[in-house]
C-alpha cells in the first residue's frame, strides 16, 4: 500500500511521540486540580507552564476532548470532565440526574425519557427514573426522596392541567437545579421546554374546518375535570370562528371505558347535531375514540374523522393511519437536560428562560371531507 502522507515516518512517529508526551502531561496536571469540574489555565498559562508550543498543547488538549476528559465550552473554558484515578484512591459515584414522568406507561413519555437517558449517558450521568401516575402526591414525594438522595439535578415533566408542585421548594432550599418540561409559572423562577399546544389545535382546527366540519368534537386525554390546555384552545377556536360549541362536545375520557361507551357514547352519536369530527388531546385518546366508534360501527373517516396530538410512533401503521399534530418529543427532552446541564455545571443563576417548541400537522387517512 502507498504511503500518500508528505511527512517522512521518523518525522510522523517524534510528532506522535510528542503528543502522548503532552497528553500524559496534561493528565498529571488535571490529576493535582483539587476538584472535578474545575476549569485549566488559559492556553497560553498552561502552555508556558508545560514549556511546549501552543500548536502542540492544542493537539493534546483536542484528544482529551476526544475521549471526553475534558469539556470545551467556547468563550469560557475546557473544564474537566473525569479526572483520572489516583492510586488507592476509591471510585466516585456517577453523578445522577433525577427525571420524574407522569406517566413511564405512556409510550410519549417513554420516548421522551430516551432521549433524556441517551443525552445524559453521553456527557457522564445516569438517569433516575420516577413515576408520579399523575398523582400530586406521589409526585410530592418522589421530589422529597430526589433531595434526600441529593441527586446533581431534576428534569420535572409536570402535567400541565395540575397546579405546579409546591414541594419543588425542596429542591431549591438544597440548591439542586431543575428544569420543568411542559408547565412552568413564573413564580417557580425555574427554565422550562414546552410545546406550542394553542398552534397545534389550531392547525388540526383549521384543517377540519376546510374540509367542511363545523360539528367537532374534543376528547380529554386525561380523566379530570380541570381544564387541558388543548381544551382550552379548542374552546378558544370555537369562540373565534363562531362555531356553535354544545357542551356535549366535549367529552370526559371516562365516556370510552369499556363499561360506559356502548351507552354513553352512542347516545352523544345519536343527539341532533351530533360531531363530525373529533380532536383527540393525544394520540392515545384518539387511538381508544378508534376502537370505540369501530365496535359502534361508525367507520374513519367516511363517517367521523379524528385528529390525534404527539405523532406517536405507532400511529402512522395504524389500519387508518392517524392524522395527528406532530410535536418534538425527543428534540424537547434533549434541551432540557442541555439546560440542566447548563445550570449543573456552570452554575449559572436560574433565569427563568422558557423555550416553546412549535408543532405541525402531519397528514394521513384519518380525515375526510364532511359527508352531507
């Protein structure tokens, strides 16, 4: 095989010679820094400190950040990553980001938590998972257990319908950071991710509407009494369009049990005007509201066309694929341990920052144009 390389092999092996010479070099001196996560000399310091050339310390400097030794972070610093075991010295623990869910069942949250874990593996944490059931209670004391076990930091997917948690004071009286996902007031004075959920319904709105439906209906996705914020926006739409909206339009998620739709939900079908159409709160719901209409015999979309929220990944291979409002699931959980991060190991004051994610809608077979 033909060596294309210009520079003679004795030349290449003192070049790799002297890379390694650094790189031990660079890892005794992170080795005598008193603490992970400190921060080296600027590069002209620790270049006149080692006596090499900067071009050379940039080389060894650039295999550290290769091997994840080290963290660049432009304009700040490279801070230390993992500082190399001394001798007789005993393993640290690996830091612990906490990640409380409503809900692991649910394959949107189990999407979210992917992505988290994956992110989180690649810069060093390990992801503790808890399941709140969509529970304030529950949700209490996971955030209570999250402190007493002082993990680095909190990723909080709130349900966004519940008053937010008090007991995030907890986290701040232990200066543990916390990112909210979903549902963030401003009192909390914490970052938060959320989805644009008004622009979602308003698209699947708008779209129902140019196919001629004005009977539309909307399904909770959760079973309370509390207003959902898609709710809210489907309400809002209505009133703007001027839609007539009959209060029975709107349907509680216990209308599709198994014991009550045979009853309950045939008899909404069977009132004068009856929906058309329905807008699903997610995509699960839309996927039951399915179900039940096929045992009631009505059939999608020749006779009710469904919009789900979320785009799971199942809802494209469904018998009819499922017109749905696409949000960024795993771009959202990715930037909300990034903002974790942020705060974890730069320690920067909380800002209050809150990133809004938009959502488009994504077409399939599930709705038609409204049968006269």
């Amino acid at each position: 095989m033909v060596d294309n390389n210009p520079m003679p092999k004795v030349s290449r092996a003192i070049a790799a010679q002297r890379e390694e010479g650094i790189v031990k070099a660079l890892r005794r001196r992170i080795s005598e820094m008193p603490n992970l996560d400190d921060f080296l000399p600027p590069e002209r310091t620790l270049a006149a400190e080692l006596d090499v050339s900067r071009p050379l310390l940039r080389r060894g400097l650039r295999k550290l950040l290769e091997s994840g030794e080290l963290l660049g972070h432009p304009g700040i610093g490279t801070r230390i990553v993992i500082k190399p075991a001394r001798r007789h010295e005993p393993p640290t623990a690996c830091p612990i980001i906490g990640l409380l869910l409503p809900d692991f069942g649910s394959p949107f949250f189990s999407e979210i938590a992917e992505s988290i874990e994956y992110a989180a593996l690649q810069h060093g944490y390990q992801l503790l998972i808890c399941n709140s059931r969509h529970l304030p209670a529950f949700e209490e004391r996971h955030l209570r257990q999250l402190t007493d076990q002082r993990v680095d930091g909190v990723i909080l997917a709130h349900d966004p319908y519940l008053p937010f948690p008090e007991s995030v004071s907890l986290l701040n009286e232990a200066r543990i950071p916390f990112v909210a996902l979903f549902n963030a007031p401003s009192s909390a004075h914490c970052d938060s991710v959320a989805v644009d959920d008004f622009s979602g319904i308003y698209q699947a709105m708008r779209y129902l509407v140019s196919l001629g439906h004005r009977d539309i209906g909307f399904c909770r996705p959760v079973r309370s009494d509390a207003p959902h914020p898609r709710e809210q926006a489907y309400i809002q739409y209505m009133a703007e369009a001027a839609i007539p909206q009959p209060e029975h339009f709107v349907i509680p998620l216990e209308i599709l049990d198994e014991r009550r739709y045979i009853e309950d939900l045939g008899a909404l079908l069977a009132l004068t005007p009856s929906p058309t159409a329905f807008v699903a709160g997610n995509d699960q719901t839309a996927l039951l509201l399915m179900k039940r209409l096929s045992a009631l015999n009505r059939r999608v979309p020749e006779e009710v066309s469904i919009i789900g929220f979320d785009n799971l990944a199942f809802t494209e291979y469904l018998p009819v694929a499922l017109t749905t409002v696409n949000q960024p699931k795993r771009e959202m959980g990715r930037r909300a341990l990034e903002m974790l991060l942020e705060h974890i190991e730069l320690s920067p004051p909380p800002t209050g920052r809150n990133e809004v994610f938009e959502t488009h809608l994504i077409i399939r077979d599930s709705c038609a144009v409204r049968s006269e």
